[in-house]
C-alpha cells in the first residue's frame, strides 16, 4: 500500500541569499502538528520580467541626494507626485493639488529635484493555490514594486510574480500542467485579432516544458518621467545589469531579461534596448504612444479635459478630479511640461502619419474644408519651438511661474523642445528590439483625442488659411480658448474642439498601431480603458502567453 503523502504548507517569506542560499523562516509549532513547511526551490536558471510603467505612473519624491538642488517646496523624501489608490486618496490629492498655484506646481515638480520613492503601497496579492501572499511585503519593496502606481499595475505584479512561476504542479505525487496554462490557450484568441489576421498559436506542451526550465522574479522599474526618456532608458539599463549582477553572485544562470511595458514605458524599454540587445530576451509593448498623442498638445495649450466622449457620470467625476490633479488651466499644465523632455516627448512625433492640428472660422454652422489652417508643415519640432503664433502649444509667459529660469525661458524651452526631437529622431529611430511584440487599444468605446481643431464663428464669412496663420495672440481664458486678432482688426475667440477615433482612451489608434511591420505580432485589442489595460484578464492572459512566446527564442 502506498504511503500517504504527509500536508504540508508553503513558506512565502523566501529569501535568496547572496551566496546563493535560499532561507525562509517559520514558527514553532507543537509535536502533535505533523504539517511539515515547504520552501518551493526554483530552478538555477533565471529570467527576470521588469515592468515598465508609463507617464504619471511612477511614484516620486524630493531628493535626498546632496549632490541635486533641493526642493524649494518639499522637504527630502516627501511625496511630490503619487497616483491616488482609491476614491479616498483621489479626493484628497485633488484637494491638495486644488490649493497650488502654478508657481508650486512647478516647483514641487522640479525634475531636476526629484527620485523615485520606492515607498508606495504596494499589492501583494494572495496565491490563488496556496491561499498565502504571493511574495512578502519585503522582497515586493526590494523588487521596485512600491516606486509604481498599485491600482494600476499591482494587479500585472502579482499576476506575473504567480502565474510564471507555476508551470507544473504535483497533486499526490501526479504531474500536470497547471489548470491556469489550459485556461490561458483558450481564453487568448479572443482578447483581440492579430492586425494580420492570423491566429495566436496555442502554447504546446514541448514549448511549457522549456518554459518551465526558467525562474521568473518579476520586478517594477519606477523613473523620473519628467526628464527626458532617454535618461531614463540610461537608469533602466544600469537596473537591468543590477539585477542580472545580483542573480549571478546568488550562483544563479541569469544573463538577460524580459521586458513588458505600458504607454510611455515603452518608448524607456526601446532606447534601453536599443542599447543592450543582447541582454533582452524581448519585449512587450501595452498601448504605447508610438507616433506621440495629441491629447498632449491639448493638455498643454488648454489644461486637462474634464470629460470623455462616451463616458458616464461615474467615470467623467474621475476625470474631473485627475484634472484637479494634474491641472485645468493652461496655466497649471505649462508651468509643469513645458520644460519636461519627458512630457513633450509625448508629443506626435516626425513619424506621424498626418496633418492632426487644424485651425478653421465658421460662418453659420460650418466651415469649407479648404478654407482650413493644416498643422503641422514640414518638421513638427519646428512647431513647437514656435513660440509666437497664435496656435502654439507653449506660451512661455505661462512656463516660468516660479521664477526658475533667470530670465532664459525660451532658451529652456528650446532645449527641451531640441531633447525630444533628439530623443525621437537619433536616440530611438524607428527601433525595435527583434523579439518585441505588442498590443493597442482600437475600442469606439474608448475615444481617444487623433486631432485638435481651433474654431472660431463669425457673421462675415470665412477666412483664408494665409490670414488664419498670421493673427496674432491677444489673451486666453481659463478654458484655453484664445482671442486672436486678425487682418482687417477683427477680434475672433478660437476654442479647442478635439477630433476623437478609436483607441484606448488617450492614445488613438493610429499611434497605437505604429509598430505594425516592425515586431513579431501586434494585436488589437478592446474592453479597457489606456491606464487600466493592465487590469483586464484577457489583457493579463496575452501577455502572459507572450512571454511564454518569447522564452522560446532563447
């Protein structure tokens, strides 16, 4: 007869060591306790998953270090930007937000005074096996899981941290494939359809058994989104070689990692990878900006929108407390961005496809499409180094509140305007690393701003584009809406009217499809909102069976 198999229960405060010892910890229990504790030993070989979260996604702080300007608003270490978790925090970081001026804002977001603080809150989930959490808060914090935003990736985390590193299981001394892996070949196919109609190959069992031969510690990779991408794609290289250093002295196989990202982390991985192929094993793009968005000339010109197209009360009071947040006037959103290499790099870029800012009269309800103002001609960065014309989308009598720049705007506006096209046209290119796939929002249920219209009405007929693009800027209203003073001495109010398609909210589909023809499979996809993509279960099933995909390049 064969022996019972004696209970056991796993620890999960476990610990790899630097001499490469695994250790855990445990109470004592009495001797008529016969439930013996486990430690799950992972295989030798390792690779690690990093997140790469987008804009606004990292938590930071002001600076501790001696070496950088202080902080003329916050005090070392004190939050300067963290993402509210939940209603209760939306409602009290808008009310904080509420009470600074432009002035403080740019102050308190100062990139040049800033870190990522490491100390967020931070989800730890619960196995869904075992019923314990899936990593001690400890080794979560140690992992970078508490410089990103917990409602918005905590779910990708824990999902990851679980579900990789559960590819078999042994249930009375049987072996099988885990039931989660069975689940994920069936439910993929319908998240989206690859834009070349092809179907997503299942995972087979040959292709689970390699995968299974890899460790997959997942890690979160906070940065400084104000400055320029390319400084962070430097600080997410130096935390790959960290990491893979730390895994190689622990006497664990580790020479490279996988990268999964979100919106603008994607365009941090590509520089990084751009950089150091060989210690990526690939790549996974979530509804990146590709070609930039134009929400983000709207932002700037005219402060955050208040409402989506589409949305229902519920949603349309969030947006109404993130523009709270991140601010409503012109005044609030240039005194940040203006002079963030990081925030204009999110600008459509010289790859975009078309002409997306349009300025136009009506007389009556309508204006003659060929009497429209087509923007921009020739080399965007050209636009936005313009600070003159009445539709520019920096005006850099709102850039310096605070008084920061000594007289030298429009210079430190030229230089971030010069970071961004420098970042765009020699950093980053058209790169993509070869093993990169990646997913886009193309949802009608998630509007996204493709194009932005200035439109202003008169009884006296339209005007030519050649008079529309000599007025001249008088003032603006808290909305963004400009008085602009045309030929002749008429005086015409333009407000801004966006141009929505599909997407995912924020990034429009034709920026989201920007990879098509450059990475192994792109994927459309709907059902989510762009900053809860990473929240959605067939979303969380794709990208888990990407990296299965991916292992099997190595």
């Amino acid at each position: 007869m064969a022996a019972v198999p004696e209970p056991t229960r796993p620890l999960t405060n476990v610990r790899h060591e630097s001499d490469g010892t695994i250790r855990a910890t445990t109470t004592l229990s009495p001797k008529t306790c016969n439930t013996r504790a486990s430690i799950v030993v992972p295989p030798t070989k390792v690779i690690p998953v990093i997140f790469v979260p987008g804009i606004m996604g990292s938590n930071l702080c002001a600076t501790r270090d001696p070496k950088k300007p202080l902080n003329k608003v916050l005090d070392p270490g004190e939050a300067a930007w963290r993402p509210p978790n939940g209603v209760d925090e939306g409602f009290n970081e808008a009310r904080k937000w509420q009470r600074r001026d432009p002035a403080t804002r740019q102050s308190v977001l100062d990139a040049s005074t800033l870190d990522v603080d490491g100390s967020g809150m931070i989800n730890v989930g619960i196995n869904s096996r075992t019923g314990a959490p899936v990593l001690s808060q400890e080794e979560a914090r140690r992992r970078g899981w508490g410089e990103v935003h917990c409602s918005s990736y905590g779910t990708v985390l824990c999902t990851l941290q679980e579900k990789l590193n559960a590819t078999f299981r042994d249930l009375w001394g049987h072996v099988s494939h885990d039931g989660h892996w069975r689940r994920l070949n069936v439910s993929t196919p319908e998240n989206g359809e690859d834009v070349n109609s092809a179907e997503l190959n299942e995972i087979s069992a040959c292709e689970l058994q390699k995968f299974a031969e890899y460790h997959y510690p997942v890690y979160a990779f906070g940065y400084n989104w104000l400055q320029s991408n390319e400084q962070s794609a430097n600080s997410l290289r130096q935390r790959i070689e960290d990491i893979i250093a730390s895994w190689a002295n622990a006497k664990r196989k580790c020479t490279s990692v996988i990268l999964v990202t979100h919106s603008m982390g994607g365009l941090v991985a590509r520089a990084c990878a751009k950089a150091i192929p060989s210690k990526i094993v690939g790549v996974i793009h979530g509804a990146m900006p590709a070609l930039g968005a134009p929400v983000c000339y709207r932002r700037i010109a005219c402060g955050t929108e208040t409402s989506h197209p589409g949305k229902g009360k519920l949603e349309n009071a969030a947006a109404e407390k993130f523009a709270d947040i991140a601010g409503r006037r012109p005044e609030d959103t240039t005194a940040v961005m203006a002079m963030s290499a990081g925030a204009l790099e999110l600008l459509p870029n010289h790859l975009y496809p078309e002409r997306w800012l349009f300025a136009a009269v009506k007389s009556g309800d309508s204006a003659k499409p060929d009497d429209y103002l087509e923007l921009p001609k020739g080399n965007p960065y050209e636009m936005y180094r313009d600070m003159s014309s009445w539709y520019r989308v920096i005006n850099p009598d709102l850039a310096d509140p605070a008084n920061n720049c000594s007289g030298e705007v429009n210079a430190r506006i030229d230089e971030a305007v010069l970071q961004a096209e420098r970042f765009h046209t020699e950093v980053l290119g058209s790169y993509y690393h070869p093993n990169t796939f990646a997913f886009y929002g193309d949802d009608v249920q998630q509007q996204s701003v493709s194009g932005c219209r200035w439109l202003a009405s008169t009884l006296q007929g339209t005007l030519s584009r050649e008079l529309l693009a000599k007025g001249k800027y008088l003032s603006h209203v808290a909305s963004g809406a400009r008085n602009v003073a045309l030929a002749g001495g008429a005086t015409l109010n333009f407000s801004l009217n966006e141009q929505y398609a599909a997407g995912d909210g924020t990034v429009p589909r034709l920026s989201g499809a920007g990879p098509s023809g450059k990475v192994l499979r792109l994927f459309q996809t709907q059902g989510y909102d762009h900053q809860g993509s990473y929240n959605n279960t067939d979303i969380l099933y794709l990208t888990q069976h990407l990296i299965a995909k991916l292992v099997q390049k190595i």
